[in-house]
C-alpha cells in the first residue's frame, strides 16, 4: 500500500465518528464476533481494526491482537483497550507467523485495498488449518468518485476501491482455501432507525430489528461470510 494511502487512513483516525455510525459499528462488530463464537484461549487476529470496535468497553473475546494500518486508530486501542496488543501493518503483507491465529476478522477492509486477493491470501496463510475467518465488505457498493480541485485526477469519496458480491467474496475465500460455511447480508434501514429512537437499543434487539427490515424487503449494507481453512 502507497504512502498516499497511509496518509489518508492516518488522516481519517483522527477525524471524529458521528454517533449513530458509531452505535451502528458496535453493533456490526459485536454481530461478527458472535458469529466467530470465539473461545477464551483461541488466538484471534483483528486484520483492519481500526478504532477496536469488537472489544471497546468489555473484555477482549479470546486472545486479541489488533492490527491496523493507521497509527492513529491503534492509539484510540490502546487507550480504550489496554489489554488488547496493537500490530502496525499492512493487510497485504501481514507481519505474522503462517499458522499463528486460530480466528480472523477482517470487518470492512477489503474494500479499501489495492490487491484484497492478496489480503485474503495473507489471512489464510495466518490461520491455522481448521481455523475460523469472519470477513465483512459493503454490499454491491456503487464506488462514489470525485475530481480533486488541485490535481484533476479522480479519486474515491469514502476511500472505496473494489465492490464485492457475495458470490465476489466466496470465490476469492474458497480460491485460498478458506470454505465458506455462511454467508449473510446484514445492517437495513431498520438498524439505524431503531437507533435513532432507541439509542442505547441491547445489539441483540437490533439483530431482530434487521431481520425483519430483511423480511420485509430492505436492502442489507454488508455481506458477512464466515469460513474455514480447509488446507494446510
């Protein structure tokens, strides 16, 4: 990844979160980490962390080592979850040992990356053989792109590079050996609605408040594919 990009994402750590977003990525997070169903002694890997939002104000599920790109997102970690060890890097190139993690979440990375193909390689590679992955992208995201004032090239709004499909990110899963088990799309209007009446809705509420947004027709805004390494 680019210095360019690096500089962006630094940028973005220091920016604040508006409440709502960040009472609805508590909520995706918390949703992610009971889809892992992550045990005390499992070694988890938090690829993309960001502000940490799996684990901000309660215990860490198992044993957590959260890496990010930004350092500025790593020191909203330490700072919220001192108990939590931070790794800089880059999701492309992970700085860890093969067969070093039990589970892997990678929430809402993907989608920001140059190569996600080698990102996902890199994941399986961590992962031991039987070991878990919970991988969240925005769901068939039309990428917004602007025009800079300064140097008239194009770039993306939100910092969104690739748009994924469920069917996108079970190929790129299984082609590194990593078998899809469930695949979910998540997060309608009906999550953020019940937050704006209810903002300190419990996130299990929430879960029910968007299934029945998906049961009536509402469009999710992320696909969730949990997987397993079925290769050595």
């Amino acid at each position: 990844m680019d210095d360019g990009l690096r500089g962006f994402y630094e940028a973005e750590g220091l920016r604040p979160i508006p409440k709502e977003l960040k009472r609805v990525d508590l909520w995706r997070a918390s949703l992610l980490m009971r889809m892992a169903k992550v045990s005390r002694d499992e070694r988890v890997l938090d690829v993309g962390a960001g502000a940490g939002w799996a684990y901000s104000g309660r215990a860490a599920p198992g044993r957590v080592v959260a890496l990010d790109l930004a350092m500025t997102r790593l020191a909203t970690i330490r700072c919220n979850c001192d108990d939590v060890p931070c790794a800089q890097g880059n999701a492309e190139s992970l700085p860890f040992r093969p067969r070093s993690a039990d589970v892997v979440i990678c929430s809402e990375v993907l989608e920001h990356l140059l190569s996600p193909q080698k990102a996902v390689e890199e994941i399986a590679r961590t992962l031991r053989r039987g070991g878990r992955t919970i991988i969240s992208v925005p769901n068939n995201e039309e990428i917004v792109e602007a025009v800079c004032l300064h140097c008239h090239r194009r770039f993306p709004v939100h910092g969104h590079l690739s748009r994924f499909s469920a069917g996108r990110l079970r190929e790129m899963l299984a082609s590194c050996g990593l078998k899809p088990k469930c695949v979910s799309v998540i997060g309608t209007r009906a999550v953020t609605a019940a937050l704006r009446i209810f903002p300190s809705c419990p996130h299990r509420l929430l879960a029910v408040f968007d299934f029945l947004g998906r049961a009536v027709g509402m469009r999710g805004r992320w696909v969730v594919v949990g997987s397993e390494k079925t290769v050595e």
